[in-house]
C-alpha cells in the first residue's frame, strides 16, 4: 500500500477517480448480485478463501478484499478494495470449488492495485511474484508441497523507476481498468489491466535458498511433471528483491485474482 500521501496526490491528479472506488453503490443490486452478473458475462471465477499467511491482517485492508471479482479505480488511480499483504509475506488463496488448468493463452489474472502518476511521469508499484502448486495431502504443510514459479524478469540494469523496460511476470506491473461494479469488461483482455499468467510458463521451483525469485532453480514445467490442476496460488511481495521504483516498498495490495481456464 502506497503512502497516503500519494493516494492523496492521486485524487488530486485524477480528478477524484479515487474517491469513486469507494463511492456508494446504487441501491438497485447487492454487491454480490453484480459480483454474479460478472462471472455469468465473463465465464470467470475470482478467488473465494486464504489458506495461509504469514503476516497479521490489516484490519482495513484484510483478506476478504481479495475475494471475488476485481474492483479497479483506473490507470490513475489504486483502488482500496485490497488486501494489503505487506513487506515480504506471501499468502496461500484458492477457489473452494474449482481447480485452475491450462488451457489457451493466460489462464489466470492478479490484479493489484498499481496506478500511473502522471504528474510525475512514474508508477506507485508494488511488486511480487506468483507460485502455484496442486497442493498436497490433507494436513500437510504448504511448504512441503511442490511449488511452480511463475517466472519474473525485473532488469535492475534498466531504468527501473518509470518504465516497464526491462519487467514482465510482475504481480503489480499493470493498473487495474476493469471494475464488476462501475466498470465491467472481459478482464481477460489487455484493456482490462491485471497481471496474467499462463501456467505452461511454469516451472518447478528446485532450489530458493536465496529467498530472491530472480535466483530460483528451476526444473520442469507443470506439463513435464503431468501436474493437470493447480489448487493454490501463492502470492509473494517482492520485498527489496524486485525494487518497487521511485516510491518505496510499502508491501503489495491483492484487489482479485480471477480464473479464466478452471475445471
Ligand atoms: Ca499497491
Ligand atoms: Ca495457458
Ligand atoms: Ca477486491
């Protein structure tokens, strides 16, 4: 979560695009009615429930923000319809009912809550990275379990503090347009904003002694292992790992994270 003070240069830059995300909602439906609306338009499901975290929840900003479909304030704007997960813990989501799978192209978005200060020419980041495991038997410990990398590219050679040279596979690097409420779209496309990932891109984390992604060891992807459902996805803040740019590390924020091939 960005500093007030840029979310208070924010409202001032974006003509209020801030105060919209938290702007009543029309009496006509219940949050959980557009909510259904959403996956019925888009055949998506978001995730519904945390299994793990390492931190202590915010109480203004807990879990439960995470869950369901995204609710985005713009590309000038961060939406606080988030979970802010914090500097350097990592927490374990799940949809109740399905299992993510690989099918064409990206098959799952984060959406965090990243927005451009134009003003400055530069991006309030707050950069992570993404594991996804098929889990492991009932009761067992998470870190036993085989965990897949979703790999990252942060060149710290680029100019990393107004660009998106040099990044990709960043939770973090795209604002977030779409909005189940305000501003419905398929949130698969590129319009939509969100990081996507396609799980063929996955490969199987061998070695982390370093604690850094960037340095992992990596062996198979999910295919090469016959590894067909994927039940957990692992989000990590990036810490001073994957520098955040010009405005610090203030942990990264989790608006949803939504499934586009599930079973
Ligand atoms: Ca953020
Ligand atoms: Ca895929
Ligand atoms: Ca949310």
């Amino acid at each position: 979560m960005k500093k007030y003070f840029w979310m208070v240069l924010v409202v001032l830059v974006a003509g209020c695009a801030e105060m919209e995300s938290s702007s009543p909602i029309p009496a006509e439906k219940t949050t959980a009615e557009y909510a259904a609306e959403f996956y019925a338009a888009y055949s998506v499901v978001c995730i519904d429930s945390m299994i793990h975290y390492s931190g202590e929840e915010n109480g203004s900003y807990p879990a439960t923000l995470a869950f369901g479909p995204p609710r985005g304030a713009g590309e000038n704007a961060g939406s606080l319809d988030v979970f802010n997960l914090g500097i350097g813990q990592n927490a374990i989501f799940r949809h109740s009912s399905v299992a993510l799978v690989d099918g064409s192209g990206n098959d799952f978005k984060v959406f965090e809550n990243s927005f451009r200060i134009s003003t400055v020419d530069n991006y309030a980041w707050d950069f992570g990275w993404v594991e996804v495991s098929p889990g492991g038997a009932d009761g067992s410990d998470p870190d036993t379990w085989d965990w897949y990398l979703l790999p990252v590219v942060h060149d710290l050679n680029t100019n990393t503090y107004n660009t998106k040279e040099g990044k990709s596979g960043l939770v973090g690097l795209e604002p977030i347009v779409v909005n189940y409420i305000d501003n419905p779209m398929d949130p698969r496309t590129s319009t939509a904003g969100g990081d996507g990932y396609d799980l063929a891109d996955a490969k199987k984390i061998l070695t982390r002694d370093s604690g850094n992604p960037l340095h992992f060891s990596l062996g198979n992807t999910l295919a090469q292992d016959n590894v067909m459902e994927i039940r957990y996805i692992r989000i990590f803040d990036g810490s001073s790992f994957l520098p955040d740019g010009a405005f610090g590390d203030n942990g990264l924020d989790v608006d949803a994270i939504c499934f586009f091939n599930y079973r």
